[in-house]
C-alpha cells in the first residue's frame, strides 16, 4: 500500500477527515472509486504499525505515515489540549533507519556521546557531551515545525510528494542547553571560525537509509544565526532529551524549521560553503520565485532557499473542521507564529472567505519563538461556514488566501491563510 493511502486510511480511522478528503488526498474523484473496496473495508485490512510499536513511549492515538524510518503526526484533537506538548503526543519525522536510542521517548545518556568540531578551524576538536551540562544553560519555548507540515493543503492545486501532513506536523516544545557560542569559547584560546566561514553544517549520527554509502542527514545554516541563536539542546520540557526527538544532543535553531534541528548531532562543520548533501539540496528546499503548480524545477544554490526560517502562520485549534456547532456566537481559538525575529502583530479572523476581517484577542509568548494564543467570537446563522484565520507580523508579513502561490513539486512550506468549515444549527 502507498503511503499517502496508509496515511489517509488511518485518518479515516482517526476521524480526522472525510471520505472525500480521502479522495481528494489521493486524487482522485468518487467516480474513480466506483468498483473499488469501501474506505472501511481498506482500513481494516491496512497495515500500519501502532505508534507505540514504532517508538516506545508514543501514544497510539498519533497518526503513524511511515512506520519504518518513523513518521507521526499529532491530530489536532490532542495537540490543542496542551500548552506545551506532552513527548508522547510530538510529531516525530525521521528519514533514515532509526537506530536505537530513536526508538523510545525515554531520555538519552550523555556518557560515552561526543561531538566533533572541523572545517574552518585551528585544529578538530572532539567534545564529550557530558561538559555540555557545565556550560551556561539556555531555555528556548518554541514551535518544532516540519517543513512539510500542511503539505497535503497544496493538492488543492496540484498534489506534491511526501507525507501528506495535515495541521500536526508540529509542536511547542522547551528546549534547554548551553549555546553553541558559550561552548566555543571555553577553548583555550576560544575557538574562533576564521573570516570565510559562512556556514555551520550539522550532521546526525543516524544512519543512511539505503546502505552505508549514502549520504548521511545534515543541514547547513548561516553561520551568524548559528551563532546568535543555536543551543546545543540536552533537555526537552524539563527532562533529559528524549532519544526519539534526537537525545543525547540536538542542535537546536529557534525559528528555523523542524528540519534544522538536526537530532543526533555528531559532528558540527565550520565552512565556506553550504554543504552539497541530498538533505541540503535538492531536498529541503524551496524555489526563490513563484513557479507554475505543477513544475519541476532543477535547484541550484542561487534559485532556491533552504527550509531555514518559517513563515508566518496560523492553525484554527477551534472549532475542528466539520464540526456541529450551535447558531449564534461560536467562539473561535488558535495559535499563530513566525520565525520569531520580529513580533506576530495581529491574528485575523473572516467568515466571508476574506472580503472582511476582524482582529482576534492576541496573547504573545515569552521569548517570542513560541504560539501566540489567539480568540476571537463570530455570530454565525445556522448554515454552512468557513471561517478563516491569517497572521500579520511586524514587517507585514501574512499569509496567501491562496496558499498554493508557494507552490513547489516537494510541498515545503505551506503557509496559506488556515480555514475550518462548520455546520451551525
Ligand atoms: N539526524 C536527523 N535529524 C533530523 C531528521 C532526521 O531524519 N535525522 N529529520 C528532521 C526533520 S525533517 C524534522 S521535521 C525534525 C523532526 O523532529 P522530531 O522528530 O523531534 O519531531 O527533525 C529533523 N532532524
Ligand atoms: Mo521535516
């Protein structure tokens, strides 16, 4: 079975969508199915391992994409119920084999794990990740996000490859270590990247999926940012990192994509250039210029940006789509978020598919990487409804109506303005 059918079957069981989602995800139409065992019939015969199965320690309430190399989604349900989500319920994307310590929630051990520093600097240095304890600790509240998160919302034009994630491809998480730039300069004398460093790349110790010689996952990031922001992550939510979100150590980049927090982190290179590896091209990318839905494009280092910083966004917690709700004021509930380097101004909210918008009540994080909480109340006749939310920030950024203008054949990125439709009676 593919895997887009397995992860909709189980949405069929999840109850998150329906039937003609299904079809839509799978593009096809009613018509096409004509012949075709029932949707329940299918899912009774699907074969996806429970995500506890996957990784001790999951709740098997997630909804579980790839059960190989590991891939969960969090459903809306359960990810709105909680400030900052539970281990247990936080999305989990993985693209290699899971080694060991990825297949349990249960907290990593330090001892025995090092990090090695190259690339543009006096000599390598190998760190035991125990003296990372000692260092100045830092605390992070911030949104974890795949960067194929909603990805499933841009077959509304042309369906892109890949996980067809819905809402929960994400999580707020606190992380906490010391920074990346505190433990440079415990060296004696510190370790300074020389001038033409641009780029940290930082490898995971995860092994490659098709055999020893592929190439490994890591990523690279601009070196100012790296060293402005990255911590080299030990905890996660007031515990020992768990190994299934990367433990012992992750490098963590707040407001970069879920992708840039490479788990497992090994090895860190200062260098020149971004590093050519699948995972940093043509992977995890996006085209710098809008292109047709539905075309391919050959990235190069100069027509495309890497999945750093995320998009200004927003995701209706309340009502869920489909939802019965009773005529009148139906209170509206959800969290908005950007890349965290300016403020998340206004949340607004339109239920006459954008010809107004009023602003919803608007509470910030602390640390301004984090959900801002947004509600707001619409009076809504008994009848059909979309109502539509969209973030503005400080530069003025918001999100396409049409959030299919980003389009790009690998689904990155989807920040289109979020909607739900209700039934009021
Ligand atoms: N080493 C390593 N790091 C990784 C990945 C991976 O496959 N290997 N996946 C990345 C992707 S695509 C995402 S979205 C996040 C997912 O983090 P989580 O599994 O803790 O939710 O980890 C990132 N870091
Ligand atoms: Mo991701």
């Amino acid at each position: 079975m593919t895997e887009v059918l397995r992860s909709a079957l189980q949405h069929v069981q999840q109850r998150e969508v329906e039937r003609r989602d299904v079809l839509r995800l799978l593009g096809m139409s009613a018509a096409a199915t004509a012949g075709l065992p029932t949707l329940t019939q299918f899912a009774s015969a699907q074969d996806v391992a429970l995500a506890s199965a996957v990784i001790a320690g999951k709740s098997d309430d997630m909804i579980v994409h790839n059960d190989r190399s590991g891939v969960m989604e969090t459903p809306l349900a359960m990810l709105r119920e909680h400030r900052i989500t539970p281990k247990d319920i936080l999305y989990i994307r993985n693209n290699q084999i899971l080694e060991p310590q990825g297949r349990s929630t249960d907290g990593a051990s330090l001892e025995g794990w090092t990090i090695e520093l190259r690339g543009a600097v006096a000599f390598p240095r190998v760190v035991d990740a125990t003296t990372l304890a000692d260092l100045p600790q830092e605390e992070v509240t911030m949104v974890l996000q795949c960067s194929g998160n909603g990805r499933s919302f841009f077959a509304r034009a042309v369906q892109t490859r890949g996980t067809q994630w819905q809402h929960g491809g994400m999580g707020q998480v606190t992380f906490r270590g010391p920074k990346l730039s505190s433990l440079l300069e415990t060296f004696d004398p510190p370790l300074n990247p020389s001038g033409d460093v641009r780029f940290v790349t930082a490898e995971g110790a995860d092994a490659p999926d098709e055999g020893a010689s592929r190439p490994d996952f890591e990523h690279s990031m601009p070196m100012q940012d790296v060293m402005d922001k990255a911590i080299l992550a030990i905890e996660m939510n007031g515990e020992p990192l768990s190994g299934a979100h990367g433990g012992p150590v992750r490098l963590v980049i707040p407001g970069y994509y879920g992708t840039m927090n490479v788990k497992w982190v090994h090895r860190l290179r200062f260098e020149a250039s971004e590093s050519n590896n699948v995972n940093q091209i043509p992977r995890y990318r996006i085209p710098n210029d809008p292109i047709e839905p539905g075309t391919p494009i050959d990235y190069t280092f100069d027509n495309s940006t890497p999945n750093w910083r995320q998009r200004i966004k927003s995701t209706i917690f309340a009502p869920l789509n489909e939802a019965q709700v009773s005529a009148g004021d139906v209170e509206v509930h959800g969290v908005a978020w950007n890349d965290g380097v300016v403020g998340v101004t206004e949340v607004q909210i339109s239920t006459d598919d954008g010809q107004t918008w009023h602003a919803a009540e608007l509470e910030a994080p602390t640390g301004g990487y984090g959900w801002y909480e947004f509600r707001s109340t619409v009076n809504l006749p008994a009848g059909e409804h979309r109502i539509w939310s969209r973030a503005v920030d400080e530069r003025g950024n918001t999100q396409p109506i049409n959030g299919a203008i980003l389009w790009n054949p690998s689904g990155y990125e989807w920040n289109g303005a979020d909607y739900v439709d209700v039934v009021a009676s």
